[in-house]
C-alpha cells in the first residue's frame, strides 16, 4: 500500500535519520511476588535441605550475572558457597543489581523474608 500526500496515518513526525527514543522506562511492571498471596499456599514448617549439595566438582560460570540476596533459609553458609562456586555473588540486602532473592517455601521462613521480598517487588526483582 502507498500512502497518499494527505493520509495521516502514514506520516512520522520525525526524520528518517533521526534515533527512536527509547521510552521503555516509562513503563512500570506490578510486583511479581506478594507475600500475602503466597502465604496461605505454604507449609506451616520448613522442610529440610537435601544434604547432597556437592561443592567437590570444578567451578564453573553458570551463575555468572546473577546475584543473590537470601531470606530465611535453611543452611545459609551452604547455600551461598554453591552461588558463588558458580560464580554467582551474593548480597546481604537488596539492590538493584539483585537478580534473584531467595527464601524459604513455607510460611515462617516468608514471615521473616517479608522485608526483602517487598523491597525486591518495588526494585521489580524476580
């Protein structure tokens, strides 16, 4: 389809040569996680980790770019060892260079985690 001299729909009001301007960040996403909506979903205890994490195997790069901030979970010390032997980082609070933020599954653990979680959904970390 041609456009003709007077149709509207087809004129820009920009150059030909001129960049498209990126207005990507006016765009605002909900939360993804509400620890309220979540909750009644939950285990009332926290399970146990399974003991056979093995941090024995080379390092590796798979977890290079993410970066960690833990709630309430179980064996803390262990956890963060395995990001960081996949060359993850790990972060005692949440900014925004967070990209993940990890807690519990049950609802205790989420109770205690609720403050990163909120500050995370504001952040929009997953």
């Amino acid at each position: 389809v041609t456009p003709k001299e007077g149709d509207k729909e087809y004129k820009s009001e920009s150059e030909p040569d001129d960049e498209m301007e990126d207005d990507a960040d006016e765009f605002v996403l909900n939360p993804s996680v509400k620890p309220a909506t979540i909750r009644s979903s939950l285990p009332a205890v926290q399970g146990s980790m399974a003991s056979d994490i093995n941090l024995d195997g080379p390092p590796t790069d798979i977890l290079r770019g993410v970066s960690v901030c833990f709630g309430a979970v179980n064996d803390l010390p262990t956890l963060k060892a395995l990001i960081k032997h996949h060359g993850g980082s790990v972060l005692g609070y949440v900014t925004k260079s967070v990209t993940h933020v990890i807690c519990g599954h049950d609802i205790d653990s989420v109770d205690k985690s609720s403050s990163k979680i909120h500050s995370a959904a504001q952040k929009q970390v997953p």
